[in-house]
C-alpha cells in the first residue's frame, strides 16, 4: 500500500542491489514518482537471485525491491544515454531535481547536475566514505557483531543472513532526502547527501552504547548464544519439537513468564539461593543460566499449542520461530488480514502476496502497490512527460539503441 | 555531528529501548528539538546495561540514544503530570504538535491530542498491530532468519544480536513523521501515523523477495553459514589466526578476488570440470564450497597484514573481522579522523568518542553533538519556554513533586 504524504515529488533513482532501491520503494510508497534509470538489459543486480525458474526467470529480488517505481532502459555507456539521464535528474518544476544513487559514477556527481540545476537534491550510498568498495557483509565483519552472534568468536564469526546495514542505509536515505525536501521548499536551496555503509554501521554502534562499553568500560559484549543482553531471554523447545523465544526485559515481562509458567516458588527459591533480586533486569541477566534451566522443563513437557495458549493467556513476551513458508502458512500478520499485504500481479511473475509500507495512516486511503515494472516499461512515457521529447524524437533514441522499451512478451 | 536540515520542529518524544528513542535520535540530528518524557527516577529502560560502574552507574545504552535531546521528568502516573505532556505535545505554534512513542498509553492517544491540536502528528511504534506486545527478538524469530543464520535450523535458530527490526522501524518513524510534516506545511492537516514492529519484519520479506520465494518457488533460503547468498563470498582464516570477509557478487569484484589471489588457472580448470560459466553469480553460488576450497589454501598461508595488502592492491570487496576494541585501536573509520565521530563529554560518563549522523551532507557546517542529558535536566527551561509558566509555578510543580530537575551531582 502506498500513501500520498510526500506530495509532488520525482526521484530518478541509479542503483544497484539493496541500499539505494529500499530507499527508492520507501519514497515510493509514500507517494513519490520514483524513476529507476537501468542499463538496457539490466544493471548488475537485475537477475540476482531467487529468480523464476527459466534462464528468462525473474528475479523476484529485484521485483520486490523496485515496486511501484517507473523503469527506463538507457544505454549508459553511451554520452547520449547519460545526457538523457542527466535532463531527467535536472527537469525542472518544483517536483523534480532528487538523485538516488548507489552507483557512485563521475557522470553522475552532484556538481555535474548542480550545474544545470542549482537546487538539486542528490543523495549517494556508497561502501567506504573514503569511496572505496564495501558490502553489507564486509562492513558487518568490522563492527564486532559476527563475534558475538550464535555463541561464535573472533575465531570463528557468524555472519547475519538479514542485510541489516543496507536496511538501515535506506530507510536513512529516504528520511535525508525527505528533510532536505523539506529545506529546499522552505529555502530553495538544494542538497549533496552522502552517506556511507560503513559510517551507518559504526555510528550505530555508539547509537547502542556498545563504542562506549568498549571504550569506557573495557568490556566486549559478550557471546551469549541466544540470550537476550541485560535481561532475560532466550528460546527454548517444546515437547513437539518446536522452539519459541521469550523476552522478559521489563519487571511485567518478567512477572507475566513466572506466572505462565507457575514456577513463583522455584524462582524466589533460585533468587534466595543466589542472594539475588529477579525485580532487577540485570540480575536477572546475571543468572541467566540458572534461571533457563528452571524454565526449560516447562517448555519440554508440553506441546507448542499449550505452551502458545499459557503464554498469550498470561500476556508473555514471546514469539515462535517459524520459517517462511510456515510463516506464509500459518501466520495471520503475514497474510491477506493484515492490510499492510495485498495481492499484486507482477509481470512475468504471477500473483503473489507482496507488502506496502510498514506504516499506517489512519483516515488516509491506502493506493494499491504497483508491481515492479519489466525493465524499459515507461521509457517512452517518461522522456515524453519529463523532457517533453515527441514521439518521433523517442522513436529515433530507440532506432539508435539509446534508449530500449520492456522486452516483447 | 548534526545538520539543521529539517527547520523548526519541536518533537515530544515518550519512549523507551531502541525504536522511538533511536527515531527521535535521528530527528535531533537534523536539527529538531527533541524532548524526551521520562517517569521521574527514570523509565524502564533508564538502567539497561551496559551501566557505567557503581548503583547509579548511568546507562551507556541510554546515553547513546538520547544525545542531543531535551529531557523532562514528569510523574507520568498523576493526572497533572500527565496535563503537563499533553500540553507539550499540542502546545502552538508551527515548530510543535508532534508525538513520538512507543509506550502506547491511552492518555497519549492521538484522538485525544487531536482534540487539543487539530494537526497533530502522532506516531506510535508497537510491538504487533493488535497491540499485543512484542519485542525485536520474538518478531526476529518468525521471520525465518535465526532458522539460516550461522548454519542454524528452525530446532536450532540462532538469533541475531543486532536489533535489526528496531533500528529498520526506527529510521521508518523519522522518515514518516518528516513526510507528514511536509503534508502539514502544505495542507495544514496532521497525521495518526503507526507502525508495528511485526509489520517492519513482515514487509521486508517481501522487499527482499524472500515472501515470494516461499510462495511461488515453495523455497526456503537454504543455511549456508557463511557464506554469501546468491554470488561468491564467505570467511577466510589468515595464517595469523585472523579472519576476513570476502565478498564477489559482481563479475568485477569477482575478477579482482581471482587475480588477488593468483588462482585464475585453478579457478578457470574447476569452471571446466564443473561445465560452468563463473562470470556468472549464480554458477559462483552453485560451486560455492569447491570454490571456497580452491582459495582456503592461499589465505592461510598468508599473514594478516599481506592479505589485506593484495587484496587492497587489487581492488577486493573485503573486510577484517574485529572486535569493537579492536576496530576502536586500529580502524580509522571509527576514530576521530572520520569527521561523523566527535569526543563528547556526557554528564556522569565522562569523554568518549561518539558518533552524529551517518549522513554527510556537503557546504553545510556541522553543529556539535550534544551529550545525552541527566534526566530532567531540561524540566523547567522547557516548561518556561513551550508552556510559558513561571518560575512560581514551575517551582510549585516541584513541591508537589509533578515535576523533577536533575539529580544533584
């Protein structure tokens, strides 16, 4: 779903992969004009995987990442093709003049389009701030994170699987441009936005608290598995062979598990026993072994169904873990009921169920999400309605293979 | 560092954790005036770990997220109390009348503010969309991710440290409230904006072609440990018992990976033996572990220094692991030769390198970042300023004790 709260805006969008394309949905998904500017026959993220079955299949990564954006097919190694692109970032009216880039290309650098747009709004994702290459993975390695996930070391690191570092990268972006929207209609005055992943990455880190604990304290965080820091949580199996977490990090959160599971007794004996009070979270933490091998009976002696049904009756913090396909099964946040998911029909893919934004607008009708288009889908729609050129004119570009429409179904 | 990008905008924000207090984080970095709402004595996350030392050793974590705000400490449980932040919210004038929260409490509703201030803009993160309760971790584990990360199973997930979710809801709630500001000063009408943690989990599964992964193709993402999905990458020892992060998605990365490492001959006699194109990323996925084998050899034979040396020297998209110790001694991206980092001296903490904004944004001067306050440091500046009531009636508010200043050093 989609909601009209940015007002005009047009964003032309060269990019690869996540970072840049998440921030091009976000904005879209609020109601920008978001123009993805590719390659003819796709830039180098265009058939990155899953990808339909068929060496023609899909790839429903890009699919999912480019939504409801407009596509045009350029040749960008041609000056031709990139002073077509330049026009569109550069268009005048108040709504156009916003550059979304992870590409990084000297074609493309603020002062080359400010000069034929003073108020332009770009903004730039790169790896390094230095310019240099980094991925989500190659940044995540540095940040001490890989250390400390799933019990593992320096040794012998666990990479996350969830791109967090591109995520964050993007909703950033989105925010940025949106605030230096914001600027230029009040001041008239443009922007040159940079932001690098490594810089999302370590800034969060003293976000979090954690550069501090390192530096004042001394201390690493440690590898604890899959225990919750400073409070109490952690998964535990049940007797069916499935596994839920529990967070008890607030005193109600902690209040609510004990008396789920009707351990009061055990547990002020364990606290006596450890001259401990659980009221406190980070005592809790302290015996955090102790305390999960009290609770860990519980959960082993009965079937998910009762374990779900005692928890959710006394309003636990808890979730199951699920896979996908179990989610997609089973889960109603996942599904239809929930109107932050529609059905869309993606071109060359199918109908599938597919999600608008995470935020909801009360009193505000939601516009149905557009599939992502085939690449090349408004070539000619967008050099006609943003640089104005007549039929012939587009004609022409495409006899000379500068620009190219969707493939022939 | 902060930008005065978003102009005047005074933001109450009633929190706790990571989600609101990292979204009003994001805010004050580009120029809003934040104002915290604490219980007095502080609320439920004013003593997360990591604590400085001693009883009333301050939070770490608490003072990462809340630099640069304005606190007031406000006993939340009295109707005046609670007068008093309702009139914060909807005081006048076009800089106030927005809520961030992610406590959910009745007296805090939208309608009720409405009430009082026709375009308020209010958001409220929770935990699912029914209001249920729910924290990063048990949202986390539905998704499907700790069942494929660091080589996990659903019956033995592993779960990420990072709490990815909240960061991705955060930077949504400051992107959204900034476009509903921007729908206000154009249409003078305010916005009910809420998001559900779930929700931000939930969409990104299909953001990332995960949901239509498991729908259309019934495929999981498969637990592959370390290594990268869909292209070439994985860890590396060093013959120093350090490890890399090496990732090859695109054929350039690719190539540079090869020719650092001298292997193209191997390389190009396994592609034959397999009958595989490596240009391509899916058939580097496809030979991922005999691909994997061929540079093992090559990584620990060498010391870390040369390693990172011809991998530079070629251009390779790679990074160490370290520990956040170890990044702070030895990686300058986290120090202060990376203008995004600046020392900061925070009331009961001390000096330590702390970090603004990710963003960058060119011709703009930077504004020094502010030191998370002691609670209720800003009680009476701010009850002066926004609700214009005397020093006699702030100082009766004390004697009462509705309000509170901060602790006496």
């Amino acid at each position: 779903m989609t909601y009209p709260l940015i007002g005009p805006l047009r964003v032309v969008e060269s990019s690869a992969f996540i970072a840049a394309p998440l921030a091009g949905l976000t904005l879209a998904q609020f109601g920008a004009d978001v123009i993805r500017v590719d390659m003819i026959g796709g830039g180098i993220d265009h058939q990155r995987m899953p990808r339909m079955p068929g060496p023609d299949g899909r790839s429903l990564y890009w699919a999912g990442l480019n939504k409801g954006k407009r596509s045009v097919a350029v040749d960008l190694r041609r000056p031709e093709g990139r002073e077509l692109v330049q026009a569109l970032v550069t268009a005048p009216g108040p709504a156009g003049g916003v550059l979304l880039t992870n590409i990084g290309t000297p074609w493309l650098a603020h002062d080359r389009l400010a000069a034929r747009r003073a108020d332009l709004i770009s903004c730039t994702i790169q790896g390094n701030p230095d310019g240099s290459t980094a991925v989500d993975y190659t940044v995540n390695s540095a940040t001490g994170y890989p250390a400390v996930t799933g019990g593992g070391s320096l040794q012998r690191p666990v990479n996350h699987v969830l791109p967090a570092w591109d995520i964050a990268a993007a909703y950033q972006a989105a925010f940025a441009i949106v605030a230096a929207l914001n600027r230029r209609q009040r001041d008239g005055v443009g922007a040159e936005l940079r932001m690098a992943l490594s810089d999302v990455a370590f800034t969060m880190l003293s976000h979090l608290g954690v550069l501090a604990e390192a530096e004042l304290l001394h201390e690493e965080r440690p590898s604890i598995g899959n225990h919750l820091y400073g409070a109490f949580g952690r998964d535990f199996g049940t007797a069916d062979d499935r596994r839920v977490m529990v967070a008890a990090i607030s005193v109600n959160q902690w209040s609510a598990l004990v008396q789920a599971c009707g351990l009061a007794a055990e547990v002020q004996g364990l606290a006596t026993a450890l001259g401990l009070d659980f009221a406190d979270e980070a005592q809790r933490y302290a015996a955090r072994d102790a305390l999960a091998a009290l609770f860990e009976p519980w959960f082993a002696a009965r079937p998910y169904a009762e374990v779900a049904q005692a928890l959710d009756a006394a309003r636990v913090c808890w979730g199951p873990y699920r896979s996908v396909r179990q989610a997609l099964d089973e889960d109603p946040r996942v599904s239809l009921a929930n109107p932050v998911f529609e059905q869309v029909d993606t071109p060359g893919i199918g109908r599938h169920l597919s999600a608008g934004t995470a935020v909801r607008v009360a009193d505000l009708p939601r516009q149905a999400t557009a599939p992502a288009p085939r690449l090349g889908t408004h070539t000619d729609e967008v050099l006609h309605d943003v640089l104005g050129l007549s039929a012939a004119a587009v004609g022409e570009l495409h006899d000379r293979g500068v620009v190219a429409g969707p493939p022939q179904e």
